[in-house]
C-alpha cells in the first residue's frame, strides 16, 4: 500500500481517499495534489515513486514536469503585464516583435497567439532540437512562417509553438526571458517551488517519467474497427501531415525527452515548467484572491484574461475546446469545478487550475503518463473536490 503524507482539511476526505485510489486502482507511480480554498491550503498530499529506476520516495520537495499546465504560469505573465500598460492584446504582435510581420502575419494581434487562433501550430520546416532549446532560432522561425489556416478565422491548440511564441512577445515587452520574468515576478513574492528552465541544483529533486503506451494502438487496427466517434481523430494520427500531427514535429528529431537535462535547463513556456502540485495552487489562489500579501492581478484584469475567446471544433485535437486568453477553460475533456473556473491542463493529467466563484484552486502532477482513453486520475480527484464541495458529480467520474 502506497503511504501517504501531508495534510487534509475536514471536510476535503474525498479528495484523500480519491488520490489513494489513483495509487491502488489508477495506475499512479508518484503524484501529489493540492487544494487551496480562499487564499489557504486545505488539502496537501504526495505519495509514491519519484524515481521508478532507483525507487526513491516522493516527498512534499519533489519536483514534476507538469507539460502544458505550465501554460497557465506563461499566460499569468502576460496578463500582469498587460495590467502594467506595457502590453496591449489587441495590438499587433509585429508592435512589439517587428520580425513577425513576415509572410501576412502583420496584422495578427497579440490576443490570437494566446488563444490559439493565429494558425502557426507547426513550422514548414522543423528546426534542430538543439537549436529550439537554444530559443532564437525557433524564434525566427516562427516570425519566417506563413499561418496555416487564416488567422482568427479557427483556432487549433499551438501545443509547442505557443510557448516561443508568447514567450518571445514577454521577453520583447520585459527585456527578460519569460523563465526568468516568471521567477521574478510570480515565484518569488510567492515562495513557488516552480521553474520554466530548471536551476541545474535543483535537478536531483525532479521525479522520473514513466510511460505506459495504450493497450491497443487504434493507429494500427483496421479503420472500420475504430469506434466511429475516434475515426477522424485516429485518421489524422495516421497522416504524418495533419495537423494533430504536425504540431508535435517541430523539432528535428520531433521526439522530446523530457527527462533530460538539457530539456529541463532550457526554457520551454508551453511544456517544460517543473515544479510542485502545491506550486500550482498557490499561483491560482493568488490570481483570484490575495495569498499572504500578494494578489497577481486585479478582479478587472482576471476577469478580461479568463473571457473566451475560442470555443468549438479545435483544428488540431479535433474535439471541441475553449480558450480564453491564455488559459484553458473548462469542456467535458478539461475537468474543472464550476462554469467560472480556469486553467490548463498538461499530458498525462497534470492540471492547474482557479473556480473563483467558490473560492478554489487545484494543482494536481503525477510521473506516470498513461496512454489511452483509461485514465481517470485528474478526473476522479476532481470529482471528489466537486463532492467535498457539494456539487454535482462530473458525468464522466469514474
């Protein structure tokens, strides 16, 4: 049996007995979660393997690579300085990074990049991984490409290019990498144990990743023996030019181990943050309520930074989503607390997020990414949080 540390608050058991369930039922190897509620944590929990190859323990220090939920920290940076008056969405990106007008992209307004909807998910010609790690020349790539789909008439997750893309646009406003703003600015008044660009003495403290591939690879079986509500999606897994495709082979090799040290050290804003479930509460408490002194962004500014901006069918996950300026908004595939709530989630089922209207935020990191449509972790968790608090199950809790 897996032990358990950290504490729950009365009233928050189902959200215990819900991560032990994800060790004994789920297929958790190492995980932690937390749940703030009006500024103060009420549930902090970790448990597992943090490093499946030598067995070590994870303790409330661990660290965990969240993948895209690190999208919510990069987008919190832009709205602060979009609260400052040094940034303005709906001006031109070109405004501020002359390079990208290139190719019709000159009228493309900064709001478009955060939402999705500029149509630059993958490059025409992938660039050297070393070189995307190095930052500037994936950066001029990106200002070189042409957009794949008219800008601001679809939208379709940037799942990698998002993160140069807005990046380059804080570091052209702040003068500074967005790793470094994001230090700065949010983890440092708060006390976050979060990173976009790992400090190599922080290394030994970050978990493994673990994989397990699905059971069955519907890519390979017979196209009349896909479920018919997967055919298109399965389709274009199968057509190395698609865009669901394409938007994860932007580097050359497209792979990404994630477990390397290079990786980790570089400053990846849409998918490398590393940091703590814990981390991830405390920044969304702090952007929908003041946690010890410090409040990220106005009511004003949050509630014009959490607006949709794109909803319906997403042109590269081909389900439907919805966006607002940056952060993920909730649908049947993103679990969230209420109609109000905000976020991002990140492969494998880590998740981040804020519900202001009841007052809580949630930050859930795990090392075990499982293939398939199995996986009920993130989503049992908070079903539990949504009972802890009185409402409706999610209709698709396991």
């Amino acid at each position: 049996m897996t032990t358990i540390g950290g504490e729950t608050a009365s009233g928050f058991e189902p959200v215990r007995e819900a991560f032990e369930a994800n060790f004994a039922r789920h297929g958790d190897i190492g995980a932690a979660v937390c749940v703030y509620q009006h500024g103060r944590p009420v549930v902090d929990l970790w448990g597992g393997i943090a490093d499946p190859r030598t067995g070590r323990s994870w303790t409330r220090d661990t660290l965990q690579l969240v993948y895209s939920a690190t999208k919510g920290a990069t987008a919190t940076a832009v709205h602060m300085l979009v609260e400052r008056g040094a940034l303005d969405l709906d001006a031109p990106v070109a405004k501020y990074w002359p390079e990208f007008a290139e190719n019709g992209k000159a009228d493309i307004p900064v709001r478009w990049l955060l939402s999705h909807q500029a149509g630059l998910v993958a490059l025409d010609r992938p660039v050297p991984l070393k070189d995307a790690l190095a930052w500037h020349p994936m950066v001029a790539a990106l200002a070189a490409q042409r957009p794949l789909w008219e800008p601001g008439a679809a939208h379709g997750y940037h799942g990698r290019t998002w993160g140069w893309l807005v990046g380059e646009v804080i570091r052209r406003v702040s003068g500074r990498m967005p790793g470094r703003f994001f230090a700065d600015e949010i983890a440092v008044p708060l006390g976050l144990d979060f990173f976009i660009g790992l400090p190599t003495t922080e290394r030994d403290r970050v978990s493994r990743m673990a994989y397990q591939p699905p059971d069955v690879d519907l890519t390979t079986v017979p196209a009349e023996s896909v479920p018919v509500e997967l055919r298109e999606q399965v389709a274009a897994w199968r057509d190395p030019g698609s865009f669901s495709n394409r938007a994860y082979a932007v580097t050359d090799p497209a792979a990404i181990d994630f477990d390397s040290p290079e990786v980790q050290a570089a400053e990846l804003p849409a998918s490398n943050g590393i940091g703590t479930a814990h981390a991830l509460a405390r920044m969304y408490a702090a952007l929908i309520g003041e946690v010890d002194g410090v409040r990220l962004l106005t009511p004003e500014t949050l509630k014009s930074a959490t607006g949709e901006q794109a909803a319906g069918k997403d042109q590269v996950m081909l389900i439907a989503s919805r966006f607002s300026t940056g952060y993920m908004l909730p649908t049947r595939a993103v679990p969230m607390t209420g109609s109000a709530a905000f976020g991002h989630t990140g492969r494998g089922g880590s998740l981040g997020f804020a519900d202001p209207e009841h007052g809580i935020t949630f930050g859930y990191a795990m090392n075990h990414i499982i293939g398939g449509a199995d996986d009920v972790r993130a989503v049992s968790l908070v079903d539990a949080l949504r009972r802890s608090l009185g409402l409706e199950r999610l209709p698709n809790a396991n």
